[in-house]
C-alpha cells in the first residue's frame, strides 16, 4: 500500500508501512472509533478521549468514550424537577490472548450498581404516617429496581478476572495488567463522573445521573466456575465484574463501596444495549418521573401499618 504525499512526510527506511498497520489493527484506538460510531445513532453526545481527574495522581487522565441520553421528553413532560439521563462510560481493549473472569455468587452486592447521582443524597428517606418512625434507602430501592432482572441477575457474576499472557512460548495469568488498565480508570472514572454530578446546596431541579460502566472486549472472554473443579470453561458474551472502592463517609459503617462494571464482547455491544440496558432505563425513567418531588427533596410520606413492606415502597407513595 502505497501513500501520496510531500516528500518530507514519509516513514524512516527501516519502519514498513505494513507493520505500522498491522500495529494499528492490534491496538484498541480503531475499536474505539467502531464503537463510538456503533453508539452515536443511540445516543444524544458521545465524545471519545473523555477526560477526569485520577483522585490519586491529580493529574487528568482520559476514558475511551463518554455517552450521554436524556431519559425524559421535555416536550411532553415540560420541566420536571428531576430530570433522569443515562450516563455511560466505555474502554476498549483488544487483545488475541483471552479474558478469564472466575464466577461468583456475589450475592446481596447489587445496590451499588448502577451508580446514581445528581439527587440531594444517595438515599431517600421514608416516614411513615401518623408514626415518628422514619427509613432510609437507596434510590434505587426507593424506586423497587433493586430485584429488576437486569440489576439482580445478570448471567455471569464475578470478582475477580485474570487476562491470558504470553512469556516465550509458555502461558500465564496476569490480574494486575486488566486491573490497572480497565478496572482501575473505569472505577475512577465512574466516581469522579459522581462526584461533579452532585447538585449544589441551591439547587431546586435536579439532574438525576444514572451510570454505568463498560469495557468492551475485542478478545475471547472465558469464564471459569471455582465451584467445581472439573466445570468446563465457558465463553460469555458479557460478564459483571463487583469491586469495593475506598469510600470515606459521615457513617461507621461507610468504609467502602462497591462498584460494578460490565464487560462486554465488542460483537454483543448492540444487543447489551437493545436487551437490557434500554429496557431497564425505561422503568427506571419512568418510575422517578412519576415520583419526581419526592426524588427531589429524598423525603416521602406514606401509609402503612408496623410491618410495612418496605421492598414493595415503590407502591406507596
């Protein structure tokens, strides 16, 4: 392959054209522009190389791709006081050598995610009527999505991932290259994207911010089950990665968060988006316009008896 131009704007002697394609076929920048194109047409913004802030270094690092949805129409709706958008943020990696995720029950984890911000606080808090009794939870169980298929039972649950390497000719595990080259920036990401997206103490409407995180993989992803040592390993489509994140808060108990990150193959991507996260948006979107007041102050009243059935809330009010 031949390219035209100035004399001046040629390759050194010793670098060919063909290696510097085949250079470029094997890294993730044109995955990138593939699933920034792929996503576009489902999306109101997309913007590639988004940039944040590491909370560790200070220093402003860049996430492969940002995409924004308004989950409401102001044309019907005019302007509510809490206004739902899907946020989603996206890493691509590419590799020939496999993603080994190792399954888990990871049961009881799934309140974190998705992340939620723009609202007052991360909880709403419920008194009962005619009773000085009052319960806080999260947004996302105020709004009874906590048992939503697509929260509670994704197909594959893990913990920990490892990516298949190479020294000479013999095959190793690695978990500290997807951590810090995926996990990592998603996790900081996804908090900082948070963080910014916290109202000010003035504020009367709100941005109700619901985010997710997505490493698409252009590599072969296995799964492998620890319960059972003679399982066979399986490929997966898509696999739900569950970390703790320090978390500094005004509670005893407030020493960590957990986060959930979806990793997803780059031929699976339209169908993630088609089969459930737009299903789940839906509702979710639907539920906190109806509820968009009491969203705004993260206060409710409602009528009950002493056994009130808190995870059926959502009918109450």
């Amino acid at each position: 392959m031949e390219i035209s131009g100035p004399p001046w704007n040629r390759l050194p002697t010793h670098i060919a054209l063909n290696d510097v394609e085949e250079a470029i076929r094997k890294s993730g920048y044109p995955l990138q522009t593939h699933i920034s194109a792929q996503l576009s047409q489902s999306f109101d913004y997309c913007v590639e190389e988004w940039a944040f802030v590491d909370s560790d270094s200070g220093q402003q690092r860049a996430i492969d791709l940002y995409c924004l949805k308004e989950l409401y129409d102001p044309k019907s709706l005019g302007d509510p006081q809490v206004r739902p958008q899907l946020d989603v943020l996206i890493e691509c990696k590419k590799s020939e050598l496999p993603y080994i995720f190792f399954r888990s029950k990871v049961g009881g984890l799934q309140g974190g995610y998705p992340l939620i911000s723009g609202l007052r606080s991360d909880e709403i808090t419920f008194k009962l009527k005619g009773d000085l009794s009052t319960y806080s939870m999260s947004i996302l169980s105020g709004l009874g999505m906590i048992e939503h298929p697509f929260v509670a039972a994704a197909p594959v649950r893990c913990r920990t991932l490892s990516k298949l390497i190479a020294n000479g000719k013999k095959l190793s595990l690695s978990g500290d290259e997807p951590f810090m080259s995926a996990v990592l920036p998603m996790t900081k990401a996804m908090n900082y994207l948070a963080e910014i997206s916290k109202p000010s103490q003035m504020a009367m409407h709100f941005d109700l911010h619901l985010i997710f995180g997505i490493v698409v993989l252009d590599a072969p992803m296995l799964v492998v089950d620890t319960s059972s040592p003679d399982a066979p390993l399986e490929f997966a489509p898509w696999v739900r990665l569950y970390r703790n994140t320090a978390k500094i808060g005004d509670r005893a108990t407030s020493i960590s968060k957990t986060l959930a990150i979806d990793f997803v193959h780059r031929d699976y991507v339209q169908d993630f988006l088609a089969l459930h996260i737009t299903p789940f948006t839906e509702d979710f979107s639907n539920r906190a316009l109806k509820r968009n007041v009491a969203l705004s102050k993260c206060k409710a009243s409602v009528s009950g008896v002493k056994e009130f059935p808190w995870m059926d809330v959502v009918n109450y009010y």
